[in-house]
C-alpha cells in the first residue's frame, strides 16, 4: 500500500509531507468556515435582517475577506428575502403645512433635528401602527408607540418617550421636528407639546426628504419584526421594544462604524469644530446646488 501511495505522491507531483500539510489546511479552513456559519446563525438571531455585508462589516470575523465571507453565507442559505410596503399611513393636511426648515442648515450634535414616521405590521388580519422618532445626528431611536389605530395621541405617546429619555424641560428654539405632512403631526396635542418644550416644527415637502427615519422603518419592520415569529400583541410589543434596542446597538457605517448609543457617548466630550457637519437631503438645497448629484446620507 506504502508504494501505491509513493507512487501516487509521485504522479501527482507532491511528497507525503506537502500532502499532510494540505489535509490540515482544508481542515482548518473547514473548522474556521464552521465558526463564521455558526457566527451568521447567532447574529441572524438577534438581527433577524440584517444582510451579510452588514454583518462582516459589524463583527470584522478575523481570517476572511468581506467577499468570501457573503459568499459562504449566500452558499449557506443566509440570502435575505425583500418585502413589499403597499399600505399608506401619510394622509397629508394640505390646508395647514409648515416649512421644510432644513434647507442650507447643518447639525453638530444631538438635540438639534429629531425626525418621526409612521409605519405598519400586519398581524391576525389586521393592521397595527408603530410611530418611531430618531435623533438624526446620532440615528438613535428615542421614542416609539405601537396602536392599532392611526391617531395623533400614539405620536405623543412616542414624543413623550422621546422628551422623557432627554430630560431637557426647555430646548430654546435648538431643537427642529422633522416629519412628513401626517395630519397626527398637525393636531393641537402634538404641536402644543412641542412648542411646550420650545421645538420648532418642520415638515417635508417630498417623502425623500424625511429618508434617514423611513430607512429607520423599513429596518425595524423588514430585518426584525418580520423575521420574528410574533403571533399576537403582546409579542408585537415585545418584539418591537426589543428592535429598537438591537438597532441602537448596531454599527453604522455613516456614524464611524459606532453603533447609536456609543456614537452619542463618543461626541459627548468631542468640541464642535471638531464634528463633521451633517446636512440633509432636501430637494431646494439640491436644486441650487447641482441636481446631477443627491447625498442623501452623509457619514459623520
């Protein structure tokens, strides 16, 4: 058997020892490719949506490129599915509208734009609606509501979450509300509590220009919610508490790879002159500017 084997190293143009060495390789690479799919796993499980490029760039697996890491996990079966939003939960006022205040301005710290959206989850063939407000600059989720109703009281609900995690009693005209034309952002509850707490309020004139709080959305929805089992309210509410806590704990490419939380606690201490300026998309600014290019999202 010895010289069969001799004479096959042979044939093949390897010695016994090179042949050894490529087995314990291929068993490495075998052992390290069970530990990145086993990574996948336990990462799909706390953010059932998040996509694999997401997902290398996040956790850094050490010993694989990004595009040998999404392809094992393609070949794995890791492939997200894309979901469909055909319901509408923007029914626009257009008797009483207030300006896009965001034109030509730029931001440099938290508590100076908070944008809010509404959005939907189908459940046991009904609707429930879930109100999300986000601090801009830092994209952190500050305050939410779920009903299964459209009323402006599930945005104050939202508002109040928000305005109790700051703990600021006056914002002294500092602070902008950001939303689309939503007549819940229009009632008096809601704008009198805004104007309480020295907010100024601005609306949208077109649905891009309100994109970081709908991308917001469509994650909490499509790479958690949906990806969950939820059979009923009480897991819906659960579920969508802990959403938006794994989404303020994810890194975002835009915020220096830091996820929410850590990027606030990061520019804490950090001096103005010393921030990237954040401004946001909106069609006036652009269209002064140059219409060929759109940045809708800038990194901090």
């Amino acid at each position: 058997m010895s010289g069969t084997m001799q004479d096959l190293y042979l044939l093949c143009g390897i010695s016994k020892q090179g042949h050894f060495q490529a087995l314990q390789k291929e068993k490495l690479w075998q052992e390290k490719m069970s530990l990145y799919v086993a990574l996948m796993y336990q990462v799909r499980e706390m953010h059932p949506g998040m996509g694999l490029r997401k997902m290398y760039n996040q956790f850094k697996p050490e010993g694989i490129g990004r595009d040998a890491f999404i392809a094992l996990g393609l070949g794995e079966g890791f492939r997200l599915s894309v979901r469909v939003n055909p319901v509408r939960t923007t029914y626009s006022y257009k008797g009483h509208r207030y300006p896009n205040l965001l034109v030509d301005r730029r931001f440099t710290d938290v508590n100076q734009v908070w944008s809010s959206d509404i959005t939907y989850f189908p459940l046991d063939g009904r609707f429930y609606y879930i109100v999300l407000i986000m601090d801009v600059y830092s994209r952190r989720i500050i305050g939410y509501s779920l009903a299964d109703n459209m009323r402006a009281e599930n945005n104050v609900v939202a508002l109040r979450m928000a305005l109790n995690l700051r703990g600021i009693q006056d914002y002294k005209h500092q602070l902008i509300h950001h939303s689309d034309k939503g007549t819940q952002y229009i009632s008096d509850d809601y704008t009198n509590l805004l104007d309480d707490f020295g907010i100024q309020v601005s609306m949208c004139q077109e649905v891009l220009e309100n994109a970081h709080i709908e991308r917001a959305n469509g994650t909490i929805k499509n790479e958690y919610l949906h990806r969950w089992e939820i059979k009923n309210l009480k897991d819906l509410k659960i579920g969508l508490q802990k959403a938006v806590s794994n989404y303020n704990e994810r890194s975002h490419n835009s915020l220096r790879g830091k996820t929410p939380n850590q990027f606030e606690t990061f520019i804490k201490n950090m001096p103005n002159e010393k921030r990237k300026p954040l401004r946001i998309f909106t069609y006036q600014r652009e269209s002064r500017n140059n219409p060929n290019q759109i940045p809708l999202f800038e990194k901090l």
